[in-house]
C-alpha cells in the first residue's frame, strides 16, 4: 500500500526578511499572509460578537439565579460569587458546585480550584464556561434562573448525573 500524495505542493517559496527567499511549508507560508482558512478580519470580528452575546446570556442569568458575576474582557467563562451565606448550601466552593448541580442540572467549576491548595480564596467563587451552543445556553439560563425558588438541598459529595440526557447537567 502506497502513501496518499499531496493535492497541493507541500512547500511555498516567501520573501525573507533579508530579501533572501525562504522555503516554507505550504500551511506556514499562507498564515505569515493571514490567508490561513480563509479566515478574515470579519470572521474574528463575527466571533467576538457571538462570545459578546453569549456572555451577556449567561451574566443575566447569574444575576438572576442571586450569584454576582466577575465580567471579564477577553474569557470564554466567568467566575462569579456565591452570594448570600446560605443562597447555596456549602462549606466549600466544592459543596456548593454540587448544590447547584443538584437544584439546577448545571454544572461548574469550584473557584477554589484556581487558588494554592489550602487557600480559602476560592471558596465563594464558581467558574462558568460560556462557549456553548445556543440552545444549551439558554438552556443552563433557564436552569439557573430557577435558583432563586428552588430551596438549598442536602450538601451532595458527587454527581449522581451521568450521560447526557435532557435530565443530565449542563456543563458552564
């Protein structure tokens, strides 16, 4: 069995920074021009929009579900306060995770892992990831506005969720 061959040639030839030319791999030398994919200034320009809007879905619905959200300039997610002592039921940022897990179906992350080990910084913070396709993110915001009615449960030590049914977390 012979190895596939190339379509396109597999080097390109660019102008050096010395006026010397420079052999390239075919890939290298469109991303030095920008042309990689075609992707264009629109493009990014487009995907920055889409972040925009999806963050705004998911601050809204933090503010509403009582958290106070950290709104970060250039991060595809948000660590956001836990609010009120007793709004979600926990010690630890990793007992109210498995609260909110446990009364909404969404999912996140412990603030405190994102501190040195032993630190109590962390511990009223929880990170939500916000690239998502739309309708789970209007989903997991539905869910999370449900908080404010939905009285804290009993403190869970692991998900008892797996899979991805209608009924399985949403992962932010």
């Amino acid at each position: 069995m012979g190895l596939p061959r190339a379509t396109r040639p597999v080097v390109g030839r660019q102008q050096g920074p010395d006026d010397g030319e420079v052999v390239v791999a075919e890939g290298m030398s469109e991303f030095g021009q920008g042309r990689v994919g075609g992707l264009t200034p629109a493009f990014y320009q487009a995907l920055a929009d889409d972040h925009y809007k999806k963050r705004t879905v998911l601050v809204e619905a933090l503010r509403a579900a009582g958290l106070t959200p950290h709104v970060s300039d250039g991060a595809y997610y948000i660590l956001a306060r836990t609010g009120p002592e007793g709004h979600l039921k926990g010690a630890t940022a990793a007992e109210k995770s498995r609260d909110l897990l446990a009364r909404t179906g969404v999912a996140s992350v412990a603030g405190s892992a994102f501190f040195r080990p032993g630190s109590s910084e962390g511990e009223s913070l929880l990170r939500f990831c916000f690239a998502k396709k739309d309708n789970e993110l209007a989903e997991a915001a539905r869910r999370l506005q449900s908080l404010q009615s939905s009285p804290p449960t009993q403190v869970v030590t692991r998900s008892r969720h797996s899979g991805r049914s209608p009924e399985s977390p949403y992962l932010l």
